[in-house]
C-alpha cells in the first residue's frame, strides 16, 4: 500500500481471512513521513466475515463454501490534493541579477522584479515583509495539511463505515444462505436416516417373508419329487409286471399259433398227393449270359395252379468266387405278360417271393436259410408245393416258409431259373439243373384234382367233333365298335364299346372261363377269342349281340397255349398261335369252325395281311422276339426287321401298307409291310394292338385304360380308364 500523504510504498503485512482466504491490512504508521495509516478493517472486504467476531463459521465438509458474488464498490470521493509549497529554506539569497520569481500559492500569484539599485530602505522591507509572508505561507501550509489529513481521516471513516455495512450485509445474507442450507441439509440427512431405517425394515421384513416363501416352495417340491418318484416307481413297477404278464401272454399265444400254424400246415401238406408227373425228370445246363439281361429259365412246358415242382442244383462254383441264385417261377400267365410268382435262393442264404405284375417286382416275404450248402461240388434240392392261396417251401427237405399265393391263383406255366439278378453268375459260366419234375396234385386216390364247382358257360359239347356245327350270326356290328377285355368284375371277360369309350356293357357272364384276346369276324357279326377253362386254354366264338357262345377246339390240358386268334380276311379260316402236335409256338391255321387244322410256321401272336396272302407273326430268333412274314400255305418265311429288343404283337394295317407293334414292352413303333425303318410314335406298352378303318389311328392298351394314337405319333388321347387287348371293328 502507499502512505496518503507523502504516497511512500508500505509493505504489505496485512493477515489472511480465515475463510476465505483474502488478505487484510494492518495498522502503521508511514516510516517516511510518521502518518498514522488507517486502521486494520475488521470486515473481510472479499466475503464480508468480520474479523473481530472470532474464527470463521465452520462449514460442513459435504457442503461447498458458498460463493456469493461480491457487491460492487461504493464510490467514494477523491481526497483533495494539497500542492507542494516550498519552504523558506527553499528560497535563493538575494544576488544582483534581477531574477523574477513566480510562486503561488492558496491561489496568489507574486511576480517581485527586483532590480539593482533600489534603495536600502526598501530592500529592509521587503526582507520583513517576505518573512512574514513566509510565516504566514507555512501556517497556512500547516492548516492546509492539517485539514487535508482531517479530510482524508473523515473520508476513511466514511469508507469504512460503507465498507462495514455492505461487509455486514453481505456477512448476514451468507450466514443465513449456510444457515438454511444447513438447515436444508439436516432435514434430507433426517428424512435420508428415516427413508433408510424404513427400506432396511421393509427389506428386513421382505427378506423373511421371501425365506418363507423359500422354504415353502422347497418343501412343495420335495413333496412334488417325492409324489412322483413315488408314483414313477408305481408306475415302473405296474409296467414291468404288466409286460412281464403280456410276454408271457403272448409267448403262450405265439406258440399255440405256431403249434395250430404247424398243425394246420401238416394236415394240408399231409393231404397233398401227387399222381404221374406233368413234365420230368429233366436234367440239363444253363449258361448265364450277363450281357443280355435275362435270367436263365428252363420251362416245364405246362400251365397249372395247384402242382408240386421240384429240382436238385448242383452249386456252379464255389461262393466265395461269386455269388449264384437258384429257383422257380410258377403260374405264369400269357408269356409272362400278365405275371408271375418269383422264388429265389441265393448264396449268401437270402431268399425272396416276389409278385411279378405291371413289369415290377412286389415282395411278398423274405428271410434267410441256414442249411444252404454252398461248398465246392455240393448241390441244394428246392421244392414248392402250390395248392391255392397257399404254398409251402422246402430247401434240402427241411420246410422254410409258408408262402401267401392268393393273389395269383390262376393256372400258369413253370420254369426253374438261374442268374434272376443280373449280378449273381459269372458270364458265360454254367448251371446244371437235374431231375426237375413237376407233378398236379391228386385227390389222394391217384385222380387228378376237381376243378372247383363254379357255374360253366355255354360252350359246345366236347369232345368237339371234327367240324362244328356253327349257330347263326347275329346282326353285324357298327363300323368303329370296340372288342375289349376287362377284369372289373373279378374275372376277365369280354366287352364291347363306341369308338369314343361310351356306351361299355359286358358280352360274357363266364366265372369259370377266362376270356382273351378278341378280334371280329371281316362282317362284324362275330367274335373269336381264347378261352380257358382252368389250365386248358381253346378258341371260343362268340355272336356280337352276345349269343351263340361256341368252343370250336378241343386240345387236351397242357397241350396248348393260344396266343391270339385271328380271321382271315374273306371270314373262311382262322389263324392262331399254339403248340398243336408237339411244335413248340405253332402257328395254326383252320377253318372258322375248328376243323382242318395244319400247322404252318413255328411262331405266335399271327395277324393276317388285307389281301389273305400272308401272315404276319413273332419268333424267337438270337435271344428276342423277332417279327417274321409267311405265305398263308407255310411257304417263303422271311424276317421282316430285327434287332437287340423285343417286337411283339405286330398287326397289319388295313391298307397293307404298314405293320405296328409294340416295341421292347415299352414303345409302339410302325414299320413298312416290306421291312425298313422302325419309327416310334409312342412311348407306351401294349398288349394287342388294332388299327382305325382309315388306317390312320392305332388303338393300344397300356396299363391303365386304352387310348388312341395317330400313325404320326401325334394327338394320342385316352378314351377309357379300364380295358386290355382292345380290336377295332373296321368293316369290309
């Protein structure tokens, strides 16, 4: 700080406030001139804590002191500033210049020019009237000070008067801002304390109330547990007392079904008596061919339903070198066209009965054998007996299975067979089969079996004599009605339809006959087909209106298998395939009414060219179904076309021109009468095939229905969901 009266620099030795922290001036006096300084001021001029009141309120260390914003300074007014007037010492001695003095003072402004010269007299005076003038200049000076210092003490005082009133103010306001937030502070430390006395009760009280809880739901569950071990192990128990009880049940059942099983199949098998045999002993060999997809079969040359077949196969090699098979197909009907029964053992002991229907093979039942000798140089003896729904079989003499043959009970054909899968024989390898021999059953007194009692058609009586005595025709039919077979009723039989699929009513009511393969007479006014009565198969007349049923052969039992019979184109004769005179697939022509039978050409399935001069058929060439021509008298037999698969069923066109058949069981192709080309123009299978008057639609029947082609392969369409071996009745 600087002294007020002579403005000397005073060291700073003023205290510190205690609150907050600004420091104070003390009381001294000015070491250059003795001024008393003012006082030490008791208020804090920054916060406004009086000093004299003792040591600084305490604050709360969780409170922050309070920062207050200082109100602004009091203007106090600017002590007047007194001019320096020198003393008398400050004055020169008089000399002879004539100096000029300038001195002012309380506002007087004396200007002497004093000039050598002038009296003595009047230099006296002047000495005695600057010394009282000097006089009077210091006490006046003198009063001046004093009167500037009581100025200055008064405008102090006023200053520290103003300074401790706002000191006080501001000093009040901060004690009562501390005092209501302390006050503040108290109440939330209060309701803090209240508010947490109650949450620790409350949490206290939650506390057990949630162990009870605890304690309850463990002892529910304990409870809960110990109910349903109890009643798992009830349970447990009840199960395994239970299942104990059904086991024993059923192991009582199942072997009192296995004793009636057993007993029944003994009193069946022990009533079956055979009389001379069908076919056999044969003995022979088999080469499997692996390339031609075929198993290798040797056919008994006999259709039966109820038989015992039986064979002994020496093993082809050993079953560790490659894997073999050995068994019988049975009930084989139309060529295998309409199916058959598979039996096959094969050597890893496997064995497998299969239906063979709609070009697939369904399992019935398989297992496996245990007493199959596949050793070097040993051979197994297969047996089955058939005799209804039922078929027993028998490996080495040891009976294996019972076997379910009611869906097949038809009359068929039997054959032993090697290499049924493809995979099983080594090409080119042999299989030998030996004293394979089929015998029909007997009645147990040596006499062959009874057909069963079913109400028989009206045929014509047998024996048929050489020439039969024909019943009149009924009225033609219209140019474009159908001829089909169908087995809706169970049994198949002959019906008759409109070119377009309407109009279906059934022509024969025969349980007892099987009716195949129809075709019309060149007027419309009747019928031939195939009928077969058990295993004997003949050709049958029919008039279109349904009348005059007529059986015009009568070959013996197992000595024929007809394979579609046909009119010749003047209404004279018929053709059909058989195996007349011992000649294995005949073809056999005679007159309409039965008589005069010669056999022309080995083949089957004929169909007669427009003009009668020849006749169209199949034969076994090179390992397939081949199609061959003949001249209607036997003569100039020559093959039409050839190949790798099979062609079946060919039928000639009414104009000549063409010939189409069915292709590999699979396509329908066409073909010029002369040979050439085959051209495919569906991809369907039929058996049996006839032509449009026009020649230009071929009417086939795959599985499922029949439906009609165009000879370009193009507009094929379906005019009936049901019917087989359909014949288009075209006219003369």
């Amino acid at each position: 700080m600087n002294c007020p009266n002579c403005q000397q620099q005073i060291p700073d030795t003023a205290n510190v406030c205690g609150y907050c922290g600004q420091r104070q001036p003390q009381k001294q006096n000015c070491p250059q001139c003795g001024t008393e300084l003012p006082p030490q001021v008791k208020v804090c001029g920054h916060c406004g804590q009086r000093l004299e009141a003792g040591p600084p309120v305490p604050i709360p260390p969780s409170v922050p002191p309070p920062i207050k914003p200082q109100p602004p300074p009091v203007a106090m007014p600017t002590p007047p500033q007194a001019e320096a007037i020198p003393s008398v010492e400050d004055y020169p001695a008089p000399t002879r210049k004539i100096p000029i003095w300038v001195w002012v003072t309380g506002g007087l402004i004396v200007i002497c020019i004093l000039a050598g010269g002038v009296l003595g007299g009047g230099l006296i005076w002047s000495q005695s009237q600057k010394r009282a003038t000097q006089t009077a200049q210091a006490q006046a000076l003198a009063t001046a000070s004093v009167q500037a210092e009581a100025t200055k003490s008064a405008w102090q005082v006023a200053n520290s008067t103003a300074t401790a009133e706002v000191q006080a103010t501001a000093t009040a306001e901060v004690q009562a801002t501390i005092t209501a937030e302390a006050e503040q502070a108290a109440r939330e430390t209060a309701t803090a304390q209240v508010r947490g006395t109650a949450t620790a009760q409350v949490q206290e009280t939650a506390t057990a109330e949630a162990e009870k809880i605890v304690k309850a739901t463990a002892t529910a569950k304990a409870w809960s547990t110990a109910m349903y071990q109890t009643e798992q192990t009830a349970t447990a128990q009840a199960q395994r007392t239970a299942t104990a009880q059904t086991r024993r049940t059923a192991t009582a059942q199942a072997q009192q079904a296995i004793k009636t099983t057993a007993t029944a199949r003994a009193q069946v098998i022990d009533t079956i008596t055979v009389g001379v045999p069908l076919f056999g002993p044969d003995s022979g060999t088999l080469v499997h061919d692996e390339e031609d997809d075929y198993t290798e079969t040797k056919g008994a040359g006999v259709e039966v339903s109820d038989f015992v077949v039986e064979a002994i196969f020496p093993n082809p090699y050993p079953a560790v070198k490659d894997s073999w098979d050995i068994g019988f197909a049975f009930r084989v009907i139309n060529g295998d066209s309409l199916g058959f029964f598979w039996l096959v053992v094969k050597s890893n002991g496997d064995w497998k009965f299969w239906d063979h229907r709609d070009g697939k093979n369904h399992i019935i039942d398989e297992s496996s054998v245990s007493n199959l000798d596949v050793s070097d140089g040993a051979s197994n003896r297969l047996k089955l007996i058939s005799k209804g729904g039922q078929g027993f079989f028998f490996l080495n003499d040891n009976f294996i299975a019972e076997l379910d043959l009611s869906g097949r009970t038809d009359a068929g054909s039997i054959s032993i067979l090697v290499g049924f899968s493809n995979d099983d024989g080594l090409d080119e390898q042999s299989a030998a089969y030996e004293d394979f021999t089929v015998w029909a059953l007997t009645d147990g007194a040596g006499a062959a079996a009874a057909a069963p009692t079913k109400a028989a058609p009206t045929l014509a009586p047998t024996p048929v004599p050489t020439q039969v005595a024909l019943p009149p025709a009924s009225k033609p039919a219209q140019v474009g009605q159908i001829a089909f077979v169908s087995n809706r009723d169970g049994n198949y039989e002959l019906y008759l339809m409109n070119a377009d699929g309407s109009s279906q009513q059934r022509l024969t009511n025969t349980p007892d006959v099987t009716e195949w393969l129809p075709a019309w007479s060149p007027d419309g006014s009747r019928i031939v087909f195939e009928c077969m009565v058990d295993s004997s198969a003949n050709v049958c007349l029919i008039n279109a209106d349904g009348s005059g049923y007529t059986q015009i052969t009568d070959w013996p039992e197992g000595d024929y298998k007809a394979h579609r019979a046909v009119w010749s184109p003047d209404g004279q004769k018929i053709a059909v395939g058989g195996n007349k005179g011992g000649s294995e697939n005949a073809i056999i022509v005679m007159n309409a009414n039965g008589s005069d039978q010669t056999n022309i050409a080995e083949g089957s399935y004929p169909y007669w060219s427009p003009d009668g001069s020849q006749i169209v058929f199949i034969t076994w060439e090179g390992g397939n179904w081949q199609i061959k021509a003949v001249n209607f008298d036997g003569s100039n037999v020559r093959i039409l076309n050839q190949g790798e698969d099979d062609r079946l069923y060919p039928t000639w066109s009414p104009d000549g021109r063409q010939i189409a058949f069915d292709f590999d069981r699979s396509k329908i192709a066409v073909i010029d009468a002369t040979g050439g080309t085959e051209r495919i123009i569906a991809a369907k299978t039929s058996f049996n095939l006839s032509w449009s008057s026009d020649s230009q639609q071929i009417l086939i029947a795959p599985y499922g229905g029949l439906w009609v082609v165009n000879v370009d392969g193009s507009g094929i369409s379906q005019i009936s969901q049901d019917g087989a071996q359909p014949a288009w009745y075209i006219g003369r």
